[in-house]
C-alpha cells in the first residue's frame, strides 16, 4: 500500500524538528509558498501543515504566521493518536440553528421581479435614509439614541475600522490600542502606513493614565477600543472607567473609535451616549446576523460626517445596493432583533458549559460573551497548550494571536463558544479540562 505524499512531506520536516533543523519559534512558509518550493498542489501543502498542527509540532498565530511549536513537556507527551474531526473554538463567528430560516422567511419576497430590480439599482438618497432610520431603531436603547443621519454604511466590519483610522490619523501617525486586541487592527494600520501603540490594561481594560503617558511620549491621533465585551477577553468596562477614558480623551484632544460588533449581546451603552461629540462606532452584521451578511458601519459625530463619507467612498468601502437592500429587510422587519435576542440566550448556554466544565480554573468571561479567556497553569505555556489542544482534537487560539505587541502575550488561551453545537462544545471543554489537569504523563487522548 503506497504511503500518501502529504505524509511524506510532513515527516521530513518531522525529522527536521526532532534534529534541531528546525527550532521552536522558527516561522514556516505560507502554504503557498511552501507549495510551490515543494513542487505540490496548495491542497497537498494543506493537509501538511493540518498534520502538523495535529501532531502538535506547529502553531498558526492570526496575522504572523506558522511557526514550530515551543518545547513543552506536557504537550510532547500527550498519548495516543490525534483525534480526527476538530472541534473548532477557534472562528468566532456565532451561528444558531434558526438563523437561516429566520433570514430566508425575511427575504421570501425578494424573488420577484420587481424585489430584484430594486435590491439591485442604484443606491439612493431615499434608501440611505429609509436604512439610516432602520438601523437608529435596531440600535437605539434608553441610554443611546443615535441620530440617524450619523450613519454612514460600508461593506463589513473592518472597512468600518478601516475607514475611521484612515479618517482620524494621518498616514505615518500614531493610533493607540490596547495591548491585547482584535488582531486585524495590525493589518489595517500597516496599510493605511499607521502604526499602533499598544497601552497597558488591567482587569479593567485600557489604562487612562498609559494613554496619557504614551500620548506626552510620542502624540497619538486616536484611541480604538473595544468597551463592550472585549475580544478576546470578554470583558466589558466598568462606569468608573468609561468616565476615566473619556475624560483622559477629551483632555488628550483624542477622538475614540469603539468596536461594537458584540456589543448586541450586551444591554451596556455605547461610549457614544455620554461622549457623541468624540466617539467613532464600528459595527457591523458579521456577529449579529452572520458571516457573510456584507453590512457595516459607523456612526460618526457631526463634525466628522463630511469627512469619513469622503473617505468611505474614495476608499472604496462603500456598501453595494443588495446587502444593504436585505440589511434593511432584516431591520426593518424585526429580524435582526430576533436573530440577536436568540444569541443572546443561546451564548448564556454556552457559557454556562463552560463554567461547569472549567470550573476551577480561571475563566474571564461575561455570561452573555460568545467567547472566553482562559488563564492557563504555570506548568503550560498558550502556543504549545493550543498545540496540544489540536492534536487532542480541539482548535483555539493561543494569546499570541492578539498581542499588539510580539513576545509579550498574556498567559492564555481564547475559546470561541460559537460555532460547534451544544454536545461538541461539551465534548470539546472537557478534553481542554483534562488536558489543563494533565501533568505531562497522564495524558491520553483515548480517554
């Protein structure tokens, strides 16, 4: 029986690890790359490196890279043959069983002939409006109630960030950020040619008196946040601190982009209900509705509303006539709201798994977060434990991920509740327990 020619690649560069060849930390090709170097398909070159990270012999760090996993005792030693059919706690993006019947009942009439023309013309002042009015109704609360005319639309979430950073700081300037953040927030500063100054945080989020201090170092143009059920580590700021962010901002002249995208499963107030003047929000359906939605947008303060549609439009982040046309249905139908309250129960679920399965460890977690941040024991280190996690059948994302700044990445791991039903995500937790119990010899994935 012939031996497959993936297996072929990955146990030379196997070999290359155990002989020293290759050193924990050293960054792999991309795919691509390798594949071409290799003289194979990219789908050959697929099935290496997902042998590779289930042998536990490679991390993939979002945004970096595929680097040769760090020594680790505990993880070398996990026994047994890796587990086929990952559980993936890693894309975070929450999808429950009703979302798709509740999107296609709101869109049943968009077969007819006239539907189609309409979703597919021109956009118009008149469906500007008749969406801006829309989305003020899905997002207005007691303590926010947005003006409609604050709101400019673009394709999806990073456009949106995209075109307030491209708005707010010029090209070679300085934007703030916390220390552990949304990964893609690099990307987007290294092409618009900004560059990111991570500040310090505490269990509290982004530390006013770091903002300060970086700002007098070396000034800023603006601060991204995330206040509101923070990725990846589920917090939500307190009072007192949304009051210390805003004032050290208005102090500093700083204008405040806030990511809102998991904000629908909170009841908290955007900075913008206390500080409309300053604040820049960011959102979009990505989480509130699904993935391939195609609908963002900012709602940006008065002064600023000529300027980011300029650079919307030039930047060519501009929403197309049908995502917005089915954003719109959605609204203004009451399906939006109904999909995000279903989220909203669904997540409480999922983190009540996670509380029962990891209890005993540090968990960092709203109860309505889709995602949590788990501090591992001294005996692990984040890459090698989602190394080990991987080849135990369980895909997260290790805390390098999301450093702003490289070699300084917290102690642990996120987990992204999402995705896997409710029996997979239990599964999923209890071999992530027995691997955070497991001291490096009685580890078997046969368990």
């Amino acid at each position: 029986m012939s031996v497959p020619e993936y297996t072929l690649h990955v146990d030379r560069i196997a070999q290359r690890i155990a002989n020293g060849g290759l050193k924990p930390g050293d960054r792999l090709p991309p795919q691509r790359a390798f594949a071409y170097e290799a003289g194979i398909a990219v789908s050959t070159a697929a099935r290496v490196y997902g042998e590779l990270l289930r042998r536990g012999l490679i991390v993939g760090e979002v945004g970096r890279g595929t680097f040769v996993a760090g020594a680790s005792a505990a993880a070398l030693s996990v026994r047994g043959e890796p587990i086929e059919g990952s559980i993936d706690l890693d894309f975070n993006f929450p999808t429950i069983p009703q979302q798709a019947a509740l999107i296609a009942k709101s869109m049943a009439g968009m077969q007819r002939a006239d539907a189609v023309a309409a979703a597919f013309s021109p956009i118009t002042a008149r469906r500007l409006d008749a969406a801006r009015r829309a989305l003020a109704m899905l997002l207005g609360s007691g303590d926010w109630r947005p003006d409609p005319d604050g709101f400019t639309f673009t394709g999806c979430g990073r456009q949106s960030i995209a075109a307030a950073m491209s708005a707010l700081v010029p090209v070679g300037g300085r934007i703030a950020v916390e220390a552990v953040s949304y990964p893609l927030v690099k990307s987007v500063a290294t092409r618009l040619g900004v560059s990111i100054v991570p500040i310090a945080m505490d269990d509290d989020g982004l530390r006013p008196d770091q903002l300060a201090k970086a700002h007098r170092t070396s000034a800023v143009s603006a601060v991204y946040l995330q206040p509101i059920l923070h990725n990846p580590l589920g917090m939500t700021m307190s009072a007192g601190r949304r009051s210390d962010i805003i004032r050290t901002a208005r102090k500093l002249r700083l204008f405040i982009i806030e990511d809102l995208v998991y904000s629908f499963l909170s009841d908290v107030p955007p900075l913008a209900a206390e500080a409309p003047d300053m604040s820049v929000v960011v959102d979009s359906f990505s989480k509130r509705i699904a993935a391939g939605a195609g609908l963002g947008w900012l709602w940006v303060p008065e002064a600023l509303r000529d300027r980011l549609a300029t650079v919307v439009r030039t930047g060519a982040w501009n929403v197309g006539p049908l995502p917005l046309d089915i954003g719109t249905r959605l609204m203004a139908d009451g399906t939006a709201a109904e999909i995000a309250r279903l989220k909203r129960e669904d997540a409480r679920r999922r983190q009540a798994i996670v509380a029962e399965c990891l209890e005993g460890f540090e968990v960092l977690a709203d109860p309505g977060s889709y995602h949590a941040w788990l501090r591992l024991p001294e005996k692990w280190r984040s890459d090698p434990f989602a190394a080990a996690a991987a080849k135990a059948g369980v895909s997260l994302t290790p805390s390098s991920a999301f450093a702003m700044t490289p070699g300084h990445a917290p102690n642990a791991v996120r987990l992204a509740l999402g995705l896997p039903p409710l029996a997979d995500l239990k599964t999923a937790l209890e071999r992530v327990r027995r691997l955070l119990r497991s001291d490096g010899e009685t580890m078997d994935l046969t368990e």
